[in-house]
C-alpha cells in the first residue's frame, strides 16, 4: 500500500515536471500552426514600446505669418475682436453687451460705443510672446495636454532660442490626433456674430468636459463649458441680449428679406430648432422676429452660431458637437473630438502659435541584433542560475531549475496576454523577477537540505519572503497605475512577477517538493 | 564597525569626488539627448546602415555621431552628431550622392547610354560631370532633453510608493524604533543613489536612457535587502 502511494506521488511529481517543461517549451519557442500557407505563433506577440518599435517625430516652429486686420480696440488700447468683413447684419441695432460696456451699438460699419476700429498686423506670434517664459509654458501647456489625453510614450524637446519644438509620439493610429492637439493653440472665443466684437475668451473659462444624452435611441455628444465668476457674469448677461425677440417698426419697409438659420439654443440643450429670421413687409406694423446671435469659436473655427433661450444658465452652456449618433464607433469618435476641445479648453491657450514643419518617423536605434543579445543574456543567466543549482543541491536542484525556468515561461506567457508594454526600463527590472525566484528556490531548498521537511520549510520560505517583499508589491501596485509607459512597464513586470510567483510556487513548486518529500 | 566606517568615509569621498566633477564638468550627457544637428538623406536603394555610417566616419571623424533609419520603408536616413559645419554637411552630402544618388544622364565617352545605377564609386572614377548637382539638405537643429524630463515621470509615483512604503516600514518595524529604521532606510538610499551617480560623473559613463532604470534597480534591490535585514533582526528581536 505504501509502496503505491510512494508510485502515485513519483507519477504525480514526474507530471508536474512535464508539465512544466511543455509550459516552458510554450512560453518560449510558442505553438506554431499553418495559417495561410505561413507558420504562425498562437502566443501573442510582446507589445514593445516605441523605444523598440520607432517614434513618429513632429517639428513645430512658431509661425511668422503676419496679415492686415481690421480690429476693435477699447479705451486701453487693447484688441477686443475682428471687425466683420460681412457687414449685411440683418439686425442692425442690435443691442451688445460687453465687458461692462453696456449698450453699445452697432451701425452697419461704424463704429460701437467704447471701441475704435484700426487696420492693425496681426502677427500669429506678437513680439511680446517671443520669450522664453512663453515658449517654456507653451512647452508646459503641451505636457499636460498629452497627459491629461493619457499619452503613454512622449517626448519634448524646446529649442530655448527659437521657441522650435520637437515632439516624439508612439506611432500608432493616434499620432495623427495628438499632433492636432499639439499644434492647437487652443484660443476660445465667443463673439458677436454681428460685429465680430469679443464677448468672451479663455480667461473666461472654468473647466470643460465632453458628455453625451441620450434620447429616442441615438445619442448627441456635447461640449460642456463651466464658466469662472466672471465669466458667469457674462454669460447671464449675453443671455438677456443675445436672444429672439418681436421688435415692432414704426417706419414702413419695403424690402422683404428672409434668412433660414440652422441654429441651436443653448440654454434648451440639444434641441435643433429651425429659425426663421426675418425683416418682413412692416407696412401692415406687425411684430417682426429678430435674433442675435452669438458664435462660439475655436481657434478661429466656429463650432456654433446660436442665441439663448429661456432657460437658467447656471455659469455652464452646452454645445452640441454631433447629434443622430447610432453607433457606438461614432460615439467614441465623437467623445474623443469633444474631450480633446475639453482638453484644450481646461489646460488654456498656448500663448505661442505654431506650425508643423516636418513630420518623420524615425526608426528605433535598438536593433534586432541589441535585441537578440538581450535574449541571449537573458539565457546565459538562466543557464548560469540553473548549473548553479545542480550543482549545490543534486537532483533536487536540477527540479528547482526546471520550475525556474517554468516560472520565468509562465511570466512571459502572462505578460504578452495581459498586453504589458515592454521597455527598456522593464527589461532592465525583469532582472529582479529572475533574481527573486532563483533566491526563493535557492533558500528553500538550502532549508530542505538541512531538515528534509518540505511543506514546514516551503511556508517558512516564502513567508519570509514575501513579508521582505512588501515594498516592491506597493511598488508595482503604484507604478501599475500611472500613465506613463516606462512607469507602468516596471510596475506591471513587477506585479505580474509577483503574483505569477506567488500562484506558481504554491500549486508547482510546493507540490513537487512536498510530494517527492520522504 | 571599523570597517563600516571606512565604508562611509569612501562613500562619503566618492560623493563628494562626485559632486565636484558635476559641479565643475556637469554629467557626460549622450549627446543625442542634448542639443545637436541632424541631417536627412533620402536614399532610394537598398542600403547598409553601417554603409552611410562608414561615410558618416570620413566625414566626422572622432566627432560622435549616430545614423538612424527614417521613414517605414526604409528608404532614408538622418545623420546625427554635434554641430554639424557647413563643410562637413556639404562633404556629407557629397559623399553620400556618390555612393547613392543615381546617375542621370551621364556623359559616356564611348558615346552609350550608361546605366542609371551607376554606382558611386564608379561615378567618382568617371567624368566628374556624372553627378550633376548636389542634393539638397538642410541642417536640422535638434534641441536638447532636460535631464529632469527624463526624471519627472518617476517623481510622483515614486513619492507616493515612497510615503507607502515608509508608513508600512514604521508600522512592521515598530520594535526596532521606527524613525530610525524609517531614516536608516531613507540614508542609504540617498546615499546609494548619489554615489552610483558620483560613480557615473566621475568616470564620464554616458547618460543615457538606460542610467535611470538602472538606478530603480538597484534602489528596488536595496529595498529587499534592506527589509531582509530588518526582518532578522525583529525575529531575533522576537525570539529573545
């Protein structure tokens, strides 16, 4: 009967270390089959990072255009907007409220109360934005942009003299959208539809986000804007001019002229409304429509032409991006355009202009052959520990040096399927997931030599061990959760060395041990 | 005990030998990661790297430089070193049409028709008028990384794995008087960290991207050792 169970556990021993071997066959060569006429790994490839696989290089200089404008100017000599070129404004006499300058007028062409016109150059970069404080927070205001869209792998170089940048990105389907939210240099406005007049800008401006309703089974996406004291002011302000009203003219017209508008109002949310605005037949004194509008701009592009409604503002307008959106790809397209105006809005206006000069990709200067000499370390390592083994502790070192090698499979398998960016940092802390397992195999089995009792000593091991090991599990856990690729390579081969090793050593290396105990 | 002190005294030298060289040389920074030139190259065939980097060698001579493949298909180059002279991109430049550049039109002396992918070093023994004009470059002026961009992505997860890490370390090593363990710790880890990068100024060892990981190495190491340490000493603490 003895002699049975000391077979069943041999067995047992001996098939855990097939096992093992098969796992570590397929942890490193992988599982070859024929997919169309090409022999292909079922393993999933190691997801390198841009150190491996290239960068996408963007160089940005300031641009140096210049052009004549015609510009409001206020009491300080400040610009306070363009003058409209299209002067037809079918609602002359349009009452503005601006900055505290209440009740200035527009006349077709001359001038509003308080501002002056000038024909000004208008330079996309001013004289006085040529510093190096301004391309510094340029600089700065580029950072936080790409971290707050979560870009994993960057670089940026600033030339102090120049004010030039040099961005590096991953290259991937992305690169295209963060080189736009790069060269953004992200002025908001809201001006007078009619006049041009600036009514608010960035300073004026709290937080942003992007949000979506949904309503009648197709969702709308919005860019939600939250205004500063300030700026909430403004906006209530605006919101008793810049609205639809009946005017009734004394004086008889002759023109009939009607203009279609899609617009949106802003205080309703999401509803499109078709207006009709009008300067009818006033012959017969009938209340005529009239709106004013306003045009909320991004760098330049108008995202909407709207007037307000009746309903409370609250320091917070909503501007609808997209609407009649069905499929889901379409909703996540449209999120990512409305959070990267979020973006732009939240982190401010770069105050330097740039434009892309060149756009390269440049290939990584680790080469197939770095690479291959990185495996080959990494196999005379293992070797070296495995020999190591052998020869201190016999047989028993020669099974410790298969679940070695079994663990180190196993870790590999784990981080391909779990998608860890490999990189140079990660490979160079892999070193520490080697040399743990092989302290861990070397001190339990220094301890089996001594007393022969496998499942006393295997607690004790790695009790001990991993009461050591507490710091770099709050390591791994903290570094697992940042956003930057190198930061997130070492925390997750950090933790995915730990617990594979805490699983492995407990189901494997326990059971051989303790099953091949005497 | 005396041979501990004797460790800190060298420590303490090294990093003092350390901060001198920096404060008197600054780090031997890679120069691909300070402010340096580039030039590209377009080069339609096949090409070895080591090729364009051979020429890259007649031209700078001892003057660092790197060459790395640009574009996905493989068909150009950017050639980097510290300031590149006009004479040097021009010669560069030169060099590189007449191992690359394809022959248009070439005058034959035998009256045919040679063929467009002359070689270079066939075009340079032939009629000099072979290779018309040079290519056109331009010298890009690339600037440099700040050492603490590199740094800064470590800075917030590393204090708050660090806060973590002393609170756990004052709670597990209550019996061994925490503040000391807790500056124990902190100690030899600055100390570490300075005298590796005393160690990395002193002997001009090049920065590059792989110093920093290498530093998170051993401080990761040192942590481990540390805690092993602690641990028997609490155990013997324990079993006392």
């Amino acid at each position: 009967m003895k002699e049975d169970s000391a077979l069943i556990k041999k067995l047992l021993v001996v098939t855990i270390i097939i096992f093992v071997i098969t796992i570590s066959i397929i942890g490193f060569v992988g599982i070859y089959t024929k997919n169309l006429n090409k022999m292909s790994n079922l393993i999933p490839d190691y997801n390198f990072s841009s150190e491996f696989e290239g960068v996408r290089e963007y160089q940005f200089s300031l641009d140096n255009s210049e052009s004549e404008k015609e510009m409001y100017i206020d009491k300080d000599g400040n610009i306070s907007g363009e003058v409209k070129k299209d002067d037809s404004s079918t609602s002359s006499g349009v009452e503005v409220s601006v900055e505290g300058d209440a009740n200035a007028e527009t006349n077709n062409g001359t001038d509003i109360e308080g501002y002056t016109r000038e024909t000004r150059t208008i330079k996309a970069n001013e004289d006085s934005v040529l510093t190096l404080d301004s391309y510094k927070k340029s600089k700065s205001i580029i950072e936080k942009r790409l971290e707050d869209s979560k870009v994993e792998e960057y670089s940026i170089r600033l030339d102090e003299v120049t004010g030039n940048l040099v961005v590096e990105l991953a290259d991937n389907e992305n690169a295209a959208f963060f080189e736009n939210l790069i060269e953004s240099q992200g002025e908001f406005k809201i001006i007078d539809s009619q006049t041009g007049l600036e009514l608010m800008n960035n300073k004026h401006v709290d937080s942003a986000s992007a949000v979506y309703d949904n309503s009648n089974g197709s969702y709308t996406v919005y860019l939600q804007i939250k205004f500063n004291k300030d700026g909430a002011k403004i906006l209530n302000e605006m919101s008793e001019k810049y609205i639809e009203k009946e005017v009734e003219k004394k004086s008889e017209e002759t023109t009939n002229t009607t203009e279609n508008t899609n617009t949106t109002e802003v205080a309703d949310g999401a509803e499109d409304t078709n207006t009709t605005e009008s300067e009818s037949d006033t012959s017969s004194e009938e209340p005529e429509t009239e709106i004013s509008y306003i045009e909320i701009q991004m760098d330049g592009t108008t995202l909407m032409k709207t007037y307000f409604g009746e309903d409370k503002l609250n320091g917070t307008i909503s501007i609808p991006l997209s609407s009649n959106i069905t499929e889901s790809k379409d909703l996540v397209n449209s999120l990512k355009s409305a959070s990267a105006i979020s973006t732009l809005l939240n982190e401010g206006k770069l105050p330097n202009k740039y434009s892309l000069k060149n756009d390269d990709f440049l290939k990584s200067t680790i080469i197939d052959e770095d690479i291959n000499n990185i495996k080959i370390a990494f196999a005379v390592a293992i070797i070296t520990l495995s020999v190591a083994l052998l020869m201190k502790f016999g047989l028993n070192g020669l099974i410790g040096a298969i679940l070695n090698v079994g663990y180190l499979a196993i870790v590999s398998i784990a981080i391909r399927y779990t998608n860890v960016v490999i990189t140079i940092s990660s490979i160079i802390t892999s070193v520490l997931i080697i040399a743990l397992n092989f302290v861990f195999i070397y001190n339990f089995l220094s301890k089996l030599k001594n007393d022969k009792k496998a499942s006393v000593n295997f607690s004790d091991t790695i009790k001990s061990l991993y009461i050591t090991l507490v710091p770099i599990l709050i390591v791994a856990i903290v570094y697992t959760f940042m956003s930057n690729a190198t930061i997130t390579g070492i925390g997750m081969i950090l933790f995915w060395g730990l617990m594979v090793h805490i699983l492995y050593s407990l189901i494997f290396v326990r059971s051989v041990y303790v099953l091949n105990d005497k | 005990m005396k041979n501990k002190k004797i460790i800190i005294l060298a420590l303490v030298l090294l990093i003092i030998a350390g901060i001198v060289v920096v404060g008197l040389k600054g780090f031997n920074v890679d120069f691909m990661l300070k402010g340096h030139d580039s030039i590209e190259y377009k080069i339609s065939d096949d090409f070895k790297i080591s090729d364009v980097e051979d020429i890259a060698k007649s031209v700078f001579g001892e003057k660092k430089f790197k060459v790395r493949i640009i574009e996905l298909f493989n068909d150009a180059v950017s050639i980097n070193a510290e300031n590149i002279t006009t004479e040097e991109a021009d010669n560069l430049v030169k060099k590189l049409d007449n191992k690359y550049k394809k022959v248009e039109n070439p005058t034959d002396v035998e009256g045919e028709n040679a063929e467009s992918t002359e070689t270079p070093e066939s075009a340079e023994t032939s009629d000099e008028n072979t290779i018309t004009e040079t290519t056109s470059y331009e010298i890009i002026s690339n600037p440099k990384i700040k050492i603490f961009s590199l740094l800064k992505p470590f800075i917030i997860p590393s204090i708050i794995a660090g806060i973590i890490i002393i609170i756990y370390v004052g709670f597990r090593y209550k019996k061994l008087k925490s503040i000391n363990v807790i500056l124990n710790l902190i100690g030899l880890i600055a100390i570490s960290v300075l005298a590796i990068l005393s160690v990395i100024a002193i002997t001009r060892f090049p920065i590059t991207i792989y110093v920093l990981p290498t530093i998170m190495l051993v401080v990761l190491s040192e942590l481990i050792l540390f805690c092993a340490n602690q641990e028997k000493k609490l155990k013997n603490i324990n079993e006392d």
